[in-house]
C-alpha cells in the first residue's frame, strides 16, 4: 500500500479486521467521497455553502418563490458537474466490499448515483437523486438528461414545474428512506462513515444509533468530524479514494 505510514496501516489492518468478521455491515456516505469525482463538497475549503447561501437558494421556500434563479444561481452548474462525474477509488472500494459479502447497504446523502455507477445494489438515496426531475403538479418523473433547460423553471408535459428529485432545505426526508436507514443502523455490527462533516440531521444521527446499538464505527475523512472523538472506533484520516482502497485490498486478503 503506497506510503501510507505505519500506524495508519496498523489502524487499516484493525478495521479490516472488524468488516472481515462482522456479518452486517453498513456505510453512510456524505460529499467528501465524491470530491475526487470533481464534485465539490458544500463545507470546508472549496465548499458550495461557501459560494452559495444554502437558506437563499436549497431551501424550497427559496425554490417556490424564485425557481428560476435556483436553477440559475445552483441547479444550472450542479447538473453539468454531475453530468460529468464518474465513480472514484473510494466508490469502487466499497462495491468491492459488497462483492467480498463484506457491506450490505450504502446510505448516502449525495443525489450524484456515482455508487450505483460503481455498481453497488443496495443503496439508499437519503437525500434523493438529481437523476430525475419530479412535476409539481402531476408528480410526473422525468429522466433529467431528458429535460430541456431552454426556460426556467423547466416545465413538465401537464404544464407544471418540473423540480429536481433532491431533498431540500426546510423538506422532509422520504419516510421509507428514514425507516429503512434508522433500522439498518440500529441491528449493523459494523458501520462505515466516509466523507461527511456528520452536522445535518437526521443522517447525522446514524452512526450514533448504529454505536448505541452496539456496532464499530471506522470513519474515513481527511479532517476530524463531530463523530471522532466519541463515536468513531477507528478513524482513517486520510481521502476516502486512498483509505478505501487500502481497507478493500486489506480485507480481500482477509477473506
Ligand atoms: N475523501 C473523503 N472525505 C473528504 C474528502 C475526500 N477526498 N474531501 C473532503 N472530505 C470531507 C470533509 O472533510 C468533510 O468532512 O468530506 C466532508 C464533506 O462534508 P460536507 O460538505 O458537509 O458534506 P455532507 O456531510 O455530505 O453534507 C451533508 O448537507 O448541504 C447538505 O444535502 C447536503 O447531503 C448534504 C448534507
């Protein structure tokens, strides 16, 4: 494993040895394991909350009253980052622990489907995709690579507004998505967290559900987070690209 310093090979061989032996296993993934895909986080450096007013421009109040500067302030330049982006290390080293039997369910907060491109099964959209476009009016889905964006707000067939399939500021997260999440946390023995700042609820809340519940947290993240000092059993600190291949390999010589 590249240059990787001794005790950080240790604390992958001690988190490999956790997955190797647990039977469930999940991860909760957030932007950070995107960003070697090109698509930048929201916080820290280089973050879009620090272009962008999340309040001003996420939120859906922000999206009923002015769709058309939504689209052009944020969801223009997200679709063509998003167009573009395909599946990195950190992606492909958890389909390799899927395929090792070694991860069962992937929550992610991120809308860019980059784990199903990856070709992970099971994944739980938290904050739902920007694959589709869902009417306002109709409910109507419609593939976004298939939506004109000639006028905004882009507008569906019945005439209503098309807005993207996403989880915004001051919305709910789908209930079934919740329900399924909060119980996967809760009977994991394991549970892997790369590349989220853990600050917004409730996805921020699983790895303390899963670690009440009795599971081993390993957390992959180049900064500390909320969770590391509490919470996390291991922490990686380092990309999730480098850490999650180095923890794939590690456990396929395991199994
Ligand atoms: N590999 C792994 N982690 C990284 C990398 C990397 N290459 N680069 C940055 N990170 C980490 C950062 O240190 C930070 O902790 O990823 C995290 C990104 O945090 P956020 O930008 O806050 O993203 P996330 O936690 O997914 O945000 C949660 O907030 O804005 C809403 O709906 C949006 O889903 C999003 C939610």
């Amino acid at each position: 494993m590249p240059n990787l310093d001794k005790s950080t090979l240790n604390q992958i061989a001690y988190a490999a040895g956790i997955l190797a032996k647990a039977q469930h296993t999940i991860a909760l993934t957030g932007a950070g394991i995107s960003v070697e895909s090109g698509i930048p986080p929201f916080r820290g450096k280089g973050g879009l909350w620090e272009k962008i007013d999340p309040m001003k421009y996420a939120h859906i109040d922000a999206y009923l009253r002015n769709p058309a500067e939504v689209w052009e302030v944020l969801f223009l330049s997200m679709r063509d980052v998003l167009q573009n982006a395909t599946p990195n290390d950190g992606h492909k080293g958890l389909y390799r622990l899927e395929a090792l039997g070694a991860l069962q369910t992937i929550v992610t907060q991120n809308i860019d489907g980059l784990h199903q491109l990856a070709g992970s099964k099971d994944v739980i959209e938290f904050h739902g995709s920007f694959a589709t476009q869902r009417c306002m009016g109709c409910a109507r889905q419609v593939p976004s690579n298939e939506v004109s964006v000639e006028t905004l707000p882009p507008l569906c067939q019945c005439g209503g507004m098309l807005r993207p399939d996403v989880v915004m500021f001051g919305e709910l997260i789908p209930m079934d998505h919740l329900q399924r999440s909060q119980r996967l946390a809760s009977t994991c023995d394991a549970m892997l967290v790369v590349g989220t700042s853990a600050t917004v609820e409730p996805a921020a809340h699983l790895p303390i559900i899963a670690k009440h519940s009795g599971a081993a947290i390993i957390e992959i993240n180049p900064e500390p987070t909320p969770l590391t000092r509490d919470i996390s059993d291991v922490t990686l600190l380092g990309t999730g690209g480098e850490m999650m291949n180095a923890l794939a390999s590690a456990v396929e010589q395991m199994r």
